[in-house]
C-alpha cells in the first residue's frame, strides 16, 4: 500500500507539472488528503507517458542531478578548530544545530565501538592461532595478512591526523603569542606513537569523543557546553572514518576469506563424515570471528548515518530504536549478500570474477545516474565514486545528499536478480555437492527479505 500510494503521488505531481507546462489552467482542490487530477491536455497518450517519466526521473528520482558528498561532509567542515580560550567561532555555530545534547545512548555507542573494533582483532589473531596450531598454515597467514596490514595502515593514519592536531595547535598557541612547551609536544607524540605501534591508535578518537561528550553533559556554561560538543564530534568524525576503513579493508575481506575457508571445510567433513556435527574448536572460533566482523562492516555503515545527523542542522537526530533499526537492517542485507558471494567463490573460484566486474561496472553506472556529487575536484569525486562502486560488492552505500529511498531500491534490486540467478543455476548444478543447498538460499532469502522490509521502514 505505501508503494502504491508514492506510485500515485509521483503520478499525480507528473501530471499537474506536465498540464503547467503546456499552460492549461486547471483547479487544485485538496480534501481530506485527496488531490484532483487536472484534465488531460489535448496531445497524445505517448507524449504524456514521456513527460510524465521524465518528471518522474528529474524530480523524484533525482536522475543526474548533482548532490553534495555526505561521505566528506565532517571532513569539510572543522568544528574543533577554535583556540584554546576563545570559545567557539561564530562561523562554526552555524553549521552545528542551534539545540545541543549528546544522550546517553551516544556515549554507549562511543564504548560499543571500542569494544567491537577490539574483539574484532583479537577474534581474528585467535582464529588465525587454532589455525596453526591444527597445521593449516595457509589458512593462518591469509587471516593474519588481512588482519596485520589493514591494521598497520590505520594506525598510521592514525599518528598522521594526530600530528596534524598537534601541529594546528601549536600554531594557535603561537597565533596568541606563546611559545608551545617542546617537553610537552615530545611526550604527547610518544605517547601517541606508542598507542599506534600497539595499533590502538584508533581507540584514541573514541576515547576523545567519549571524554568530550562526559564533559557536555556535566558541563553547565553554553559556550564550554558547544566548545566540548564541537571537539567530540570532531573526534567522533576521525573515529568513524577509521572504523569505515577498517571495515572494508580489513573486516569485508576478512569475512569472504574465512568464510571461504568454512564453507570449504564444511564441504569436505561433510563428504567424509556425512554429517556437520563434531566439527573442531577452530570452526566454532572462526564463527564468532566472522560474526565481529560482520559486525564491524554494519557498524561502520551505521555509525556514519548517525554522526551525519547529530552534527547537521538540516537533519533530525537519531533515536536509540532507529540506531538498532538500522543496524539490523544493514547486518541482514549485509550477510545475506555474503553468503551469496561466499558460496560463489568456494563453488566456482574465479569464475566469478567476471560477474563481480559487471557488478561493478553496474554499480558504477548506478553512481553516476543517482548519486552525481557537486564536487569542484574532478579527481576526488571520481576517487569517491570509484570506491563507492567498490562498496556496492558487498552493501549498497549512499554517499550524497537527496533522496534515498530509489537508490536503495536501485542497488536492492540488482542484488536481489545476481542472487537468483546464481541460487538458480546453483541448485541446478550436479557437479556442486554442496550440503545443505537448499537451507543456504533459504536463509539468505530470508536476511534480505528481512533486510529490505527494515530498510524501506527506516527510509
């Protein structure tokens, strides 16, 4: 009924701007919710369908039309750079909400992510270590590999961002004719690097954001109250920026290797034992693995939506139970979609590559049509749109302002038709011994038909 009635109302504002245009007068009445359409003009039926979709595409679906880049919104716009005294910058005030409150659900979601990004390592590194000790080397390295140098990568962009805090506020202390104390600068710098080779250096941002926001809701005094809001949400945007990377470098190649490496083995126990049962401790080790890091990709995702609408004035901040909402939503859609590559891959090994590169390039036209950014450098908004492309493997991403609701339904619809295709050849296939088939379409229907129907709520 919901879709039906957008249906109708797309119809009817197609019809009345197409009736404007040809400039034929005609009486709006609006009663009890309910809008008369204007008579038809005379021209013909074909003429009206092609004005009408056209107008549906320009002023519903948004159709080429360019958007700002909600990806690099918090990047653009620096909150936390007033000095130390001063207070905030009028300029600054106006692009936080004029209402502040951090509840206590956003300082839970500070500690949630330290936590999840903390198991997320330590579950990969065991995982790896029952590896090695049940001499399946390879299995091991690979799950090291994409454990280590993801890690090694962020904490090394990391220490970069907090030499680049410590360099701006040197430079504000020299701006007020001060000298910064060298002592201090040397020993924060240690101390920093010493989080980043422990490759903690995340865990710092959170820590600062959780801090910052402890001292807003303690904090009486409105000027010192928006000076901690604008330095947690500062910190929080770094934090969420890691935890986005984190979570397609290391946590989505993660989840198709190990996940890879437990349909093979499930494969092959099952040809020799005829039964999933009495399987290893490793097996149950590596489910919880996979199970944090497909956490971590759906947090990563989700935190980003709400960093967005607590810093916007034009957005509406996020309720606790749509937090929840939308994760469950993208950690249905988000496994669903796993499973589908994770059987592919094991089934078919580099065969599908060629459907990945379509999906690809499908993406990417998606992109184009529906997220365009209103970007000056050519070259960053083709870099965005290269890695959204890249994202859209796994999840469908929104990265730019306007309507959501057709570009979902846009990615959704080509996930939904690969999925098919590939459960129908599949299940077809003789040469596939793969136990249980018909319980893994199953549950991977269900996730995304769960998925969807959360999606189009919170939408």
């Amino acid at each position: 009924m919901l879709i039906l009635h957008l249906l109708c109302a797309n119809l009817q504002l197609s019809h009345r701007l197409f009736c404007e245009r040809h400039a034929i007068s005609s009486l709006v009445c609006i009663l009890h919710g309910f809008q008369t359409i204007p008579p038809l003009p005379t021209t013909s039926y074909a003429s009206y369908l092609h004005m009408n979709f056209y107008y549906w595409l320009r002023y519903d679906v948004g159709m080429f039309e360019k958007h700002n880049a909600k990806l690099i919104y918090l990047t653009e716009n620096g909150y936390a750079s007033d000095q130390e005294d001063g207070g905030v910058a009028g300029e600054q005030l106006d692009r936080i909400p004029r209402h502040l409150f951090v509840r206590r659900f956003d300082l839970f979601c500070f500690c949630f992510a330290m936590v999840t990004y903390c198991f997320d390592i330590i579950s990969d590194v065991i995982t790896a270590a029952f590896h090695y000790y049940d001499d399946r080397a390879v299995a091991c390295l690979f799950i090291l590999l994409l454990s280590v140098v993801p890690s090694v990568v962020l904490n090394a962009v990391s220490f970069a961002w907090i030499c680049d805090d410590n360099y701006s506020k040197a430079k504000a202390v020299k701006s007020r004719g001060n000298q910064p104390n060298g002592e201090d600068e040397r020993e924060s710098y240690f101390n920093h690097a010493l989080l980043c080779i422990f490759q903690i250096g995340p865990l710092w941002w959170y820590y600062k954001a959780l801090v910052h926001g402890i001292h807003f809701r303690m904090e009486s005094d409105p000027i010192k109250r928006r000076k901690h809001f604008c330095r947690m949400i500062e910190a929080e945007r770094d934090a969420t920026l890691l935890r986005f990377f984190e979570g397609f470098l290391e946590s989505a190649p993660q989840l198709i290797i190990q996940g890879n490496i437990l349909s093979e083995y499930l494969w092959w126990h099952f040809n020799e034992a005829n039964s999933i049962f009495e399987l290893p401790r490793w097996v149950y080790v590596q489910l919880i693995s996979m199970a944090l890091s497909l956490l971590s990709v759906c947090w990563s995702i989700s935190i980003q939506h709400r960093s967005l609408r607590m810093v916007r004035p034009d957005k509406v901040n996020m309720h606790p139970h749509e937090s929840v909402l939308q994760l469950i939503w993208r950690f249905s859609t988000v496994a669903s979609r796993f499973i589908v590559i994770v059987l592919s891959v094991s089934s078919y090994e580099f065969k599908v590559v060629p459907p990945l590169v379509l999906h690809f390039l499908v993406s990417m036209a998606h992109i184009k049509a529906l997220q365009a950014l209103n970007i000056p450098s050519r070259g960053l908004e083709e870099g965005l749109t290269l890695i959204n492309a890249a994202i859209h493997t796994f999840t469908p991403f929104n990265m730019a302002d306007g309507p959501t609701r057709w570009r979902y339904a846009a990615a959704y619809t080509v996930e939904a038709i690969e999925a098919i295709l590939f459960f129908t050849f599949w299940m077809r296939d003789n040469s596939i011994q793969f136990p249980y088939k018909k319980e893994a379409a199953v549950l991977s229907g269900v996730l995304f038909v769960i998925g969807t129907y959360l999606s189009m709520i919170h939408i």
